[in-house]
C-alpha cells in the first residue's frame, strides 16, 4: 500500500503502509504523480490523503474494505461534494444524494481521502485525461469507469474519529457545464441551461457556450476486464439460501417454477410461497405442494389479502437461511442458476444482485458486471436482511416504485446492488390469474389525475435531492408536452402544474401513512 498525501493541489509527501517514507520528490500534477507510483507499485493499491486529515486516515481498514481491485473508495465528511446540488439537475440516479453514514454507490468521489488500486491507473493512462484540478479528475474516472464495471463508493472507513466537516467551495457554473459536456449525452447541457433558468433565476450563456468546445469523454474505447477481481471478504462461506414466491392465480406458472427449483444443483433450502386471492370463501388451489415430494421445505401461507408488498413482506419474516433469492411466479431458470449465481456474488463480496431478466424475444444489451441504478424483486438474490429495518414498502402497493423503494433502502443501510448478466433468468410475462379484482387507488376518484404517479412522487421526495425532483419535473414536462403535440403551450403548463400539485398532495398522504 503506499500513501499519497497531498496539499493545495501538489503532493507533499509519500510513505509506504509501514510509514516509511519514499523518495517522490514530484511536483506535478496530483492524478500524473498517482500514475508514476502506480508504474513503481503495479501490485498496490495507492491511498490519497489531504495532509490537513493525515492523523485520521485509517489505514488499518482499508485491507478490509477494499476487498477487490476493481474498487476506486473516496470519502468527503460533508454535505456539499466537489460538483455540487447543481448536478442533480442532470442526473435522477440513486449516486446524487449520498448517504455519509455508510459505505454508499456513487461515482462522486473526494480528493480528502481516498484509494485505488494501481492497475486501474495503469488501465487508464492513455484514456482520461490527467486533469490539473485532482477533484476534476477523480469524478471523471469514477463516471467514466463505474458503467464499465468499477466499482465505486463514499467510505466514511476511510477516516476515523473524525468529528469535523469538510466543507468544498461549490465548484464554479464554468467546471460544472464542462463536466456535463464531457460526460453527459448533449442535451443534458441544454437542460441544465433550462433548469438554471427556471429554478435558479441565473443565465449561464457564457458557460453553456463555452462548455461546447470540450471534447466528450464517453467514447474512449475504454475496457477494464483484465483488470483481476475476486473480493477477500468471507461473504458466502455459508451458502445456504431460501426462495420467496408471491403469487396469486398462476398455478401452472408456479408449478414450473418449483420444478426449476428442485432440478438445481444447488438446492435451496427453504421455497417460502405467498399464495394470495381476495375472495372471501376461496382455499388454495395448490394442490401439488402437497401430493409431489420436494427436495426443499415448502412453506405454504395461504391469504385473502392480495398485494406484492405484503406478500413479499410476510415471506421475508420467514426466512432463515443466509442468502434469499426473491423470485416471481412466471419465471424460468437453469439448472445451474442458483450455483452460478452464488459463486459470483462469492468473487464480487456482493451482498446483493440482481441479473439479467428478460422476455424470450428480447436481446441483452447489458453485459457488464457493475453497480446499478435498478433493483428487482423478481430476480435478484440478496444477504439475510432484517426484515423489520428493510422491507417492501405497504404505502406503495397497488401502485408503482415498490421495487425502487426497497433498492433505495438497502443503499442506505449500506447494501449495495450489483448487475450480473450471467446467469440469467427467463420472464415470461404470464397472464394476470383470472380472480385478481380492480384496485381503485384514492387518487383515481381525483377530477383531476395526478402527474406523475403519486407512488412515484413518494419515492423522489424520500430519496431525492430537490434539484434531482426539479429536473425530473422538467423532463416530464417536456415528454408529455411533446406527446400533445406542442400545442396550445400555456394551456398545457397551466394543466401539468395543477396535475403536480394533486400528485405532490397524495404523496404526502402516503408519507404520513408510512
């Protein structure tokens, strides 16, 4: 391990894990210096450190939570990072708003203190440019590299006994519109331009036009997978796993399901099934749990009440096993799925996953291994939860955002969803079971429907920033402007404000019933 630290944007001094010091008498660039020492140290992994916070750099973490190579950590002890609350108007992914509490997924990292390993510097060289400004830089390698399967995280482990705060000069509107060019598609600067104006009450012209003539980092052919993964944590040396299964009139479906489940070479050890249908005088009608042998214990709870979240909830509560597979009843998978599955949680130390779920006629575009914006409660396996902390989320049954809610939740507790395209799980979108009834949400009885869903609402302003929300709105509007066919402007603002305003006021009836 060899530490690097740094002051008003110059190396100071370089020591190595035993803090002996090195002779690095660089004065250039902070990110070229990075490089020298990673062609030195090609084997290690290169720790930065404001020298202001040297006395709480924790070191000895750091083998701990840096279990894999393929791994860029960073941590700033405040609330404002380098970009800013400005970049939210750009982007409506889960890496904006980050919690500091915990270890948390984003590309936004810190020049406070921070760590890489050096054959991703290595990796590299030639294809992002080694910026002057280190913050600059750090943010542009960790939002070019983490689609291409870098994993990248705010680590409050990194320092210890800490109590201060950090607090960045938000960057200038200049730096903000160039990283936007450079890592954005175009019209992302036109509508941080837009939403400038609307929100802000500023007209950054100057900015915008001169941000045009950056050179975008998107299309660097860049390829990171001889870069060597297999993570040190002990995370799966207990690889039992139990399977939840809502359902709800789809016996044929489920039966091929359970056969799947009991062809694996990995068998779980519990299949926990939800069968749920409303009627008031009905009995299960899933006979074959009980006249078929299974090479698993089935437990069979059988309710009037229907809903997902519910029925995933009580399945949660019933699990004991170390790892859970959430699955849905129309799905299709190989022998060896749930093996597969485990070995590459195993080699990433994931603590949950999601893969790769498609229809039969459509092609997988997505085939790298990396952190997602996206969970599923239908094809992902995640790590025993408490499902008193973490669970599906009632206020959203019936309606939307139930499986973002739930994804949300476990960054927050410091879970992170990673996206393996292998192995992968066949949907085959079954019919809807004959005696499921027509809910009638509170809002559906509104004169005027609410826009968006207020489901959807809920979860932006329980896990958004205002600026993230703001955009949004801003992109809605122009989609369903569009879709009216640019007419009558001033009329249709009048309508989409006053369908807002019914959507944020149901939202909030669902956030004083959670």
């Amino acid at each position: 391990m060899i530490v690097v630290y740094h002051i008003n944007n110059r190396i100071s001094k370089v020591v190595s894990n035993d803090n002996s010091l090195l002779s690095f008498d660089y004065k250039g660039l902070i990110s070229e210096g990075l490089y020298k020492l990673a062609v030195w140290f090609p084997q290690s992994k290169i720790v930065w450190c404001n020298e202001e916070l040297q006395d709480y750099l924790n070191l000895k973490e750091i083998e701990a939570i840096f279990h894999h190579n393929k791994m860029m950590l960073s941590y700033c002890p405040g609330e404002m990072d380098f970009l800013g609350r400005k970049i939210g108007y750009v982007e409506e992914s889960p890496f904006i708003k980050i919690n500091k509490k915990v270890s948390y997924p984003t590309w936004q990292m810190s020049s406070i203190v921070g760590v890489v390993h050096a054959s991703l510097l290595l990796q590299i060289k030639d294809k992002i440019k080694m910026d002057a400004n280190f913050d600059y830089y750090l943010n542009s390698v960790a939002k070019v590299c983490m689609p291409l399967g870098l994993f990248c995280y705010s680590e409050p482990k990194l320092l210890s006994a800490y109590g201060g705060v950090v607090v960045y000069k938000e960057t200038t509107i200049y730096t903000l519109f160039k990283f936007v060019k450079q890592h954005y598609k175009k019209r992302w600067q036109v509508l941080l331009f837009l939403n400038l104006i609307l929100f802000e009450n500023q007209f950054p012209l100057l900015p915008f036009v001169f941000s045009l003539f950056y050179k975008t980092r998107k299309n660097n052919n860049l390829n990171l997978n001889s870069i060597h993964v297999q993570s040190n944590l002990k995370n799966t040396i207990d690889k039992t796993i139990d399977v939840i299964i809502p359902t709800i009139g789809r016996k044929k479906y489920l039966y091929d399901v359970l056969c799947d489940l009991r062809n694996q070479n990995h068998l779980p050890k519990n299949v926990i099934i939800i069968e749920q249908n409303p009627s008031p005088n009905s009995e299960s009608e899933l006979d074959y749990l009980t006249t078929e042998k299974w090479p698993f214990i089935i437990k069979h709870t059988f309710t009037h009440q229907a809903g997902a979240c519910n029925a995933r909830n009580i399945a949660l509560g019933k699990v004991v096993s170390r790892w859970v597979f959430l699955a849905d009843d129309d799905i299709r998978i190989e022998v060896d799925f749930i093996k597969q599955a485990i070995e590459n949680i195993d080699i990433f130390g994931s603590k949950a996953a999601i893969f790769n779920c498609l229809l039969k006629e459509k092609k997988n575009y997505c085939t790298t291994i990396s952190q997602t914006t996206i969970f599923g409660s239908g094809c992902s396996i995640v790590k025993k939860i408490d499902s008193k902390k973490i669970s599906f989320n009632k206020c959203l049954e019936f309606g939307y955002g139930e499986d973002t809610d739930f994804g949300l939740q476990l960054r927050n507790y410091g879970v992170d969803v990673i996206y393996f395209p292998k192995p992968s799980i066949l949907h085959l979108k079954a019919p809807i079971g004959g005696f499921r009834t027509k809910i009638v949400l509170p809002w559906e009885k509104e004169r005027i429907q609410p826009k968006p869903s207020p489901t959807i609402m809920y979860v932006k302003q329980k896990y958004d920033c205002k600026e993230q929300i703001r955009g949004y709105k801003t992109v809605l509007f122009i989609k369903l402007l569009i879709n009216n066919g640019l007419l009558n402007l001033f009329q249709f603002l009048f309508s989409f404000q006053k369908k807002w305003k019914v959507s944020l006021y149901w939202a909030n009836q669902l956030d004083k019933n959670d």
